[in-house]
C-alpha cells in the first residue's frame, strides 16, 4: 500500500495534518481574518492541500491498490467540506490587506498585527 511507499505510516501523516488544520482552525476568533490574517493564510494553506491529498487518495486507492477504505472516504469528506469555509475567510483576509494597502499602510504589518495595525 501506500504506506511502504512513505517513510513514515500515512495514517501519521494523516494524524499531523488533521492537528495542524484543527490548531490553526481554532486560534482566533470569528473576526480573524481582519484581526490575525496570518493565521487564516497559514489555515487555508493546510486545508488546501489536505483536501486535494484526500482526492487523491480517493482516486488512488481503488485504482492503484484494488480497494476501498471507509474511513479515508470518510476523511476526504470532511476535508472537502471544510475547503469552501476556509478559502471564503482566506479571500476575506486577502481583501482586509489589499484595503491596508489602497490605504498607504503597511501590507506587512498588517498581515502579522491585523487590524491593531492601525492604531
């Protein structure tokens, strides 16, 4: 399987993936895309990737490896579904920062200070 290919169990790989999207899904608050956009871009760039990973994984494993797996069916779900949720907060931090910018003020501190940016 897929497993001997890596030099670590996927199913960790798995594991580690699902704790990052789930820690940098948790800090801050509902307004942090204006508030800490680096945290949004840094989600959206774990959940991205987590959801194309399980596309293919779902493509892969009836095709390449003969066989179906309920709970990889399962993850792929909940990894597209949480795609959309993240990008239209990812899109709203990105339209936070073009606003810093059309403004004269610094994109960079911005982008790490968010909104406190500008006091």
């Amino acid at each position: 399987g897929l497993s001997l290919i890596l030099p670590v169990p996927d199913a960790a790989l798995a594991a580690a993936g699902y704790l990052a999207d789930a820690i940098s899904g948790v800090i801050g608050g509902r307004g942090r895309w204006r508030t800490m956009p680096w945290i949004v871009i840094v989600f959206g760039l774990m959940v991205g990737p987590l959801g194309l990973v399980s596309i293919i994984l779902v493509i892969l494993l009836p095709t390449v490896f003969g066989a179906w797996c309920t709970l990889c069916l399962a993850s792929a779900v909940i990894s597209l579904g949480m795609i959309y949720p993240a990008m239209d907060e990812v899109v709203a931090s990105f339209q936070f920062l073009r606003r810093v910018k059309r403004e004269g003020r610094s994109v960079w501190t911005a982008f790490w200070r968010g909104a406190d940016a500008e006091n």
